[in-house]
C-alpha cells in the first residue's frame, strides 16, 4: 500500500511539473504572439499613414495635369486660330509664364 501511495504521490508531482511546464510556455507564447500583434498594429499604422500622403500626392499631381491639360488647349486654340488669321492673339490667363519660373 504505501508503494501505491509514493507511486501516486510522485505521479502526481510528475503532474503538477509537467502542467506548469506547459503553462509557462503557453504564457510565453501568448507573449511572444501579443508582441507580433503590436508590431504588426504599428507597421499597418505607419502603411495607412504613407497611403494617406500618397494619395494627397496623387490628387495633387491629377490636379496638376488637369490644369496643364487645360493651358494646353487653350494654346491649342490660340495656334489654330493664330494659323488661320495670321495673327499671334494675346496669351490666354490660364497659359504658363514665359520665361518659366
């Protein structure tokens, strides 16, 4: 009888041991995955924050080429109609500045 206790007594301590040895490294994966976590919340952070200025880059860039585009067909115009009449007619107010800036 007191074999089976000591038996059982050290399986249970085997038990125990073994029972923490897997809940530290269960706590040390959850701190392990928790700290990728917070890296990862920081990189999306800074990705959305460099998306945000690319797109303002963008509007401003389209913004840019809307009003170049526009100059360009006033210029378009003011050359068909300088061909036609033979006269150079004044610059319209939305024309690029010459000498360029």
């Amino acid at each position: 009888m007191r074999i089976v206790l000591i038996a059982a007594l050290i399986a249970a301590i085997a038990a125990v041991g073994g029972g923490w040895l897997l809940y530290s490294r269960s706590r040390a994966a959850q701190a392990e995955n928790q700290k990728k976590i917070t890296e990862l919340q920081q990189q999306l952070e800074t990705l959305q924050s460099e998306n945000n200025q690319l797109k303002e880059n963008l509007a401003k860039s389209q913004s840019e080429e809307e009003r170049l585009s526009a100059a360009n067909q006033d210029l378009v115009k003011a050359l068909s109609l300088a061909r036609l009449t033979g006269k150079v007619p004044p610059l319209p107010p939305s024309a690029l500045p010459y000498p360029p800036k």
